[in-house]
C-alpha cells in the first residue's frame, strides 16, 4: 500500500510539472529596494548640479565624515558626549540637504528653458533639419543651461549615428523628468512617423509654459511657509551647539534627562517640519522613463 501511494504521489507531481511546463509564466520585474531608489535620486542630483563623477556612495560617506568631525569638535570642546552626538547626528544630514537644494534649483531653472528648447526644435524641423540635426543645433543655438548636454549629444550621434541610444545617454545627462518625456515624445514620433510633429511641439511648449507658469506662483506663495518650516527646525539645534561651545551648559544635558530631551524635541521638530511641509506640498515630476 505504501509504495502504490508513493509511486502515485511521484505520478501526480510528474503530471503536474509537465503541466505547469505548458503554460508561459510572465516575467516580473523585482521591485528596487528604497536604498537603491534613494542612490539612484542622489545620482540624479549629482548629475543635476554638474557632479556626475561623483559616485553617489561619496554622498554619505561625506555626510558620516562630517558628523563625526563636528562631533568630536564639541565633544573636544565642552567633554559633553549627548549633546555632541545629537549634533554630530543631526549634522549628517546636511550634505544631502544642500545637494537637493541646489538640484531643486536646478531643475527649476531646467523647467523655465525647456518651452525655448522645444520652440528650437520646432523651428528647425520647419526649416527642413531632421530630427537628430533639430536636436544637435540645440547645442549651438539652444539655451545656456542645456547646450553641454546637447553638445555631448551631437558627439555621441557624429560618431555612432544610433539615434537611439544616443536619445538614452541624453536623457542620463539631463536627468530631468521634463527632459524624459520630451525625450521620449522625440523616439515615438521618430519610430512612427507622422506629419504632426510640428503640432505636437507647439501643444507640448504651450503646455510647459503653462505648467511653468503655475508652478512660480504656486512656490511663491507657499516660500514663506517652507522658510518658516526649515528655521523652526533648526533654531533649537543651532542653540543646542552654541550651547554645547560652553562646558559648563553642555553638561546639563549630559544625563538621562538631557537625552530624553533632545530626543523628545528632536521627535517633535521633526513631526512638526513634515506636517508643514506636507500642508504646501506641491505635485512634484518624478522620473518615471528612465
């Protein structure tokens, strides 16, 4: 009895398997974990504010190394060790905060030229350029910000004449979510064909200006709660280190209430700066095509 049931469980499986063979399973992607989307957003940023040699890991190795000098600076000076470590701790995060300052205002100078890009581009499809040349006069004629990336367009396609692939290494360069989807607007209307191009430009640089338009307004009504958001965060911090540059002030929070303290009053600043910044949160473009 027992080897009937054996050999009709290994039947059974058998079956199964060839079974299962018949039928073509969807390959799914895996999903990037929230460490390699944040490496990937700080690349993004290096290459927004012209650091693309820069290897995104460097970013917080200099924010580790920062903390601990400024740490053991205090600690050096007042021979307190809490309010030295939560300094040090909240210090780590200023490089990364001064990079995605600068990459902010680098794409918001990015979202007021591209309109002027696109009307280029526009312009010289008209005038009888193809689009890879519409695309290389951009590095002669176009605006300031974007003529390098241009420029090393133009290079790639002299020497390899991959449209494609050259689109790809550009929308590396750019590392801007306007730039990919005009990017990407460029591939389809090159793969399919069509005579509509020119109204597609027109409609996609209205569009931009329109977006760019509200978008001004919109940062420059909430400016003043975002600055009062950012200086309610970190005047209790600044105090902190001024504080602890005097040995006798440092060590009054150098105790089990000192550090319940800072850590309660960290707590709070900081559910405090993420209410207000989710109260003027504007819709944000991400890069979806990379």
């Amino acid at each position: 009895m027992t080897d009937g049931a054996f050999l009709g469980l290994i039947t059974g499986l058998g079956l199964l398997a060839i079974w299962w063979s018949m039928w073509e399973q969807e390959e799914t992607a895996p999903r990037r974990g929230r460490i390699a989307r944040w490496m990937d957003d700080l690349r993004d940023d290096l290459i927004k504010v012209g650091l693309d040699t820069v290897p995104p890991a460097a970013v917080p190795a200099l924010s580790a190394g920062l903390g601990l000098v400024v740490a053991a600076v205090l600690w050096a000076v007042s021979s307190a060790v809490v309010p030295s470590f939560a300094i040090g701790l909240v210090t780590t995060a200023l490089p990364v905060l001064v990079l995605r300052s600068a990459a902010k205002r680098r794409t918001t100078a990015m979202r007021e030229v591209w309109p002027e890009a696109v009307d280029h581009i526009n312009s010289a499809i008209r005038a009888g350029l193809s689009l890879p040349e519409a695309l290389v006069q951009l590095s002669r004629k176009g605006p300031e910000e974007l003529r390098p990336a241009f420029t090393e367009f133009a290079l790639d396609y002299q020497a390899s004449g991959d449209f494609a692939a050259c689109l790809d290494r550009l929308k590396i360069r750019l590392a801007d979510p306007v730039g990919d989807r005009i990017v990407e607007a460029l591939r389809i209307t090159r793969d399919v064909g069509g005579t509509d191009l020119g109204a597609l430009l027109r409609t996609l640089s209205a569009f931009l200006r329109e977006d760019s338009r509200t978008r001004a307004e919109l940062e420059a009504r909430q400016s003043w709660t975002v600055n009062a958001a950012r200086l309610a965060l970190a005047a209790p911090w600044i105090v902190l280190a001024l504080m602890s540059t005097r040995p006798e002030a440092a060590q009054a929070y150098d105790s089990a209430a000192g550090i319940l303290m800072i850590i309660v009053g960290g707590a709070l600043s900081l559910v405090a700066y993420r209410v207000m910044l989710l109260i003027a949160q504007l819709p944000q473009d991400e890069r979806v095509l990379r």
